[in-house]
C-alpha cells in the first residue's frame, strides 16, 4: 500500500483545522453576541456546505480558481499561486467546505457559558478580549475540542471538492478518498479495503477519545 495518500490526507486534515479554528473564533463570537442585520445571509452562507452536494461547491471553486477567471488569474498573476490541481488549493477549498463544522459547535459553546460570569468579568472591569479568553473560551473547551475534531475528521472524508480541484496527481493532490475511488474504479477491492480501513480507524479513534474526553470535562463541570 502506498501510504503517500494517507499522509496526504491527515496533512490536509491538520492544516485545514489549525487555520479553522483561529478564523473561526472571532467568526464564532460574531455570530454569538454580535447585532446585525444581515444575520441570517451570513448563516446562510457558513451553512451552505452542510446541504450543498459536494460536486456543486467543487464545480464553483474550480471556475473561480481557473486563471481563466479573475480571481484565478489574480491570484497566480499577482501572488504566484495557482489554486487549481494544487495542495495549496485544497487547503483553501478545505477552509470553506469545512467551515461550518468550526463554526457552529464553537458558536454553541460560546452561547452556552452562563451570562452571570459574562457579567462578573465586565463588572471586575475586564473588557471584552480580556473576557473573551479568560471566561468564554476556558468555558467553552468542550465544543472547542468537538469543533476541532469534527473538522478534522470531515476533512479527512472529503471527496467531491478534492477530486475537482486537485484532480488525481501523485504526491500532491491524490488524497486517500481519492485513491480508494482510483482502486475501486480498477476492481482493485483489497488495496481500497486497506486504505478505507486505516481511515476508518484513525477516525474512530479520534472520535472515541473526544468524546471520552467531553464527557470527563462535564462530568468535572458537574462535580464543580
């Protein structure tokens, strides 16, 4: 088995949730607390990956990262990077398909700290960064770890948006869903058995020990 993919595929999974959760934290705490008007499209549109096909997101990115299109040709004109049949794509495409499974669970951790330690902080005369780390995240470490989690293992699932945008290139774009599809197409059953093995593990594991851990933190907020 070539384990290439497999690397491929955490690798992605661990800079798509790393990048994630810093842009997602302030994103969380605007949708938390802030008032705006225009809400609901701002949901709407973090939402849309969670309904959309994957093939309809795929399809919409490779248009605007083509340099056929501005924003594709502004980005290897003027940057040198070329979004299209590259890691660096994936990422990118990673962010925003995956950007729902950050922001929500952390948005619900945010909401969920008692508004009576909110208050504390403010009436100790801490402003709101000073509260927005001292009280709401240490608060909120459960659906933090949850979020982080979920987006990596979403991540790690990813089919139809890699295909389209990376293609199939060895050592680059050929991610592990991508080489079980590969090995599936070619009748090759027990080579796609190993590669959906491995990923089938890796994330039951993950998720087993989230959830172990989760439950410890309400058990100890609890007892607290």
């Amino acid at each position: 088995m070539d384990w290439e993919p497999l690397w491929l595929t955490f690798k992605l999974a661990s800079i798509t949730s790393i990048i994630l959760f810093v842009l997602a934290l302030p994103i969380s705490y605007w949708l938390a607390f802030g008032r705006f008007k225009a809400r609901g499209i701002v949901e709407a549109l973090i939402g849309m990956p969670l309904v959309l096909p994957p093939s309809v997101i795929g399809f919409y990115l490779l248009l605007a990262f083509s340099p056929s299109y501005w924003f594709g040709h502004w980005m290897d004109q003027v940057l040198g990077l070329r979004l299209v049949f590259s890691f660096p794509g994936l990422v990118v495409a990673s962010l925003i398909y995956s950007l729902p499974f950050m922001v929500y669970p952390i948005r619900a951790g945010l909401q969920a700290v008692p508004a009576s330690l909110v208050d504390a902080s403010y009436t100790l005369g801490k402003n709101k960064i000073e509260t927005f780390f001292k009280i709401l995240l240490p608060n909120s470490k459960p659906a933090l770890l949850t979020a982080f989690i979920l987006t990596f293992a979403h991540t790690v699932g990813e089919f139809g948006v890699v295909l389209m945008i990376g293609g199939n290139i060895p050592g680059v774009t050929k991610v592990a869903s991508v080489a079980i599809y590969n090995e599936v197409e070619a009748l090759n059953y027990p080579l796609a058995n190993q590669y959906a093995m491995v990923l089938f593990a890796v994330t039951f594991v993950i998720l087993l020990l989230v959830y172990s851990v989760n439950n410890r933190l309400l058990r100890v907020r609890k007892t607290n």
